[in-house]
C-alpha cells in the first residue's frame, strides 16, 4: 500500500503475485502468480488514482508520409468508462494528448522514434508489438467489446486510424486483465 502509488506515480508498471491456491491444499509450497498489472494508465487504486481529474491510457497510431505524419488516438479511463477516439494531423493529436493530459501513451513499438520526433518525451509510453496496430485486429476487438456487428452507431466507421488505436488500448487493457 506504501509503496505501489509511488512506484505508479513514477511510471513504472507493476506486477501484483498472490497465492493460487490454497496453502491448507498445497503439500509443498504454496503456488503462486501475477494477478494485476498496474500500470500509470491502468489502475482502480484508490490511492493511485486523482479523484478530480481522469487517468486516462491512450494510445496512439501514427502514419507518416513525405508530406506530413498523421494517426488516430483514442483515450480510455477504466474508473469512470470514458472512452474516446479520433484521427487527424499530428498538430491535432498534439492538441488531444496535451487536453487530455494521459498518464500512459501506447504507441506502436517499431514507431518509437517517430513518435518521440513528434511529441517528445513527456508522457509515460509503452511499445505494443505491431500486429496490435492492425484494421482487422483492432475492429474484431471492437466489434466483440461492444457485442455489435458495425462500428457505425458509434460514428466511427470512417476513422480507420482512430479504430487502430481504439483496438490498441482494449488489447492492452485484456494483456493486463482489465
């Protein structure tokens, strides 16, 4: 309880290990495992979380081109449900990350440079592998979360991007048993 809001707050991920089974059962010693992993952008501690403001994880997708780097983003906060997601210029996204103010960014491994070239290094970041940042990876995993068959109700079905980085952050919300 000391020790886990700082660590947190710092921006460093961690694994919470309990007991798997009962130590009355166990004939040797008691197994055990990774339960929770709590993460800047993933946790429901009270202790951890700012009771005025969101935590959000966000993740973003970038797409560079000659003429200029462009992506989606989506912000997702597991304590309150908010979940968000957008595409545009990298001004644009500049503008979101810096309004929102996450506590994580994910963002594409094999991009890290580029994402750092465009935003700097103000936010605590993960790298995700890069089949995570696929269309049909990210709307399989939208279209199961919600329980629908389109993505059009939500108003999204055209911001291919934006759906990226949506899927993104429900992956990793899975990936750390959220």
């Amino acid at each position: 309880e000391t020790y886990l809001p700082k660590l947190v707050r710092a921006g460093h991920r961690v694994a919470i290990c309990d007991q798997l089974e009962d130590p009355k059962l166990a004939k040797k010693i008691v197994k055990r495992g990774i339960t929770e992993l709590v993460t800047p952008g993933v946790t429901y501690n009270d202790k951890i979380l700012e009771h005025k403001s969101n935590n959000f994880l966000c993740s973003v997708h970038l797409i560079a081109s000659r003429e200029a780097v462009e992506g989606g983003i989506s912000f997702l906060d597991v304590s309150t449900g908010e979940f968000y997601a957008a595409q545009g210029s990298a001004d644009y996204l500049d503008k979101l990350l810096q309004s929102f103010r996450p506590n994580e960014v994910l963002y594409q491994k094999n991009q890290k440079k580029l994402f750092l070239e465009t935003f700097g290094d103000k936010y605590y970041t993960y790298g995700l592998d890069d089949w995570v940042f696929t269309n049909e990876f990210a709307t399989e995993s939208l279209l199961k979360h919600f329980g629908t068959a389109s993505l059009k109700g939500f108003g999204i079905e055209e911001l291919r991007a934006g759906i990226i980085a949506a899927g993104a952050n429900l992956h990793y919300l899975a990936a750390t048993q959220h």
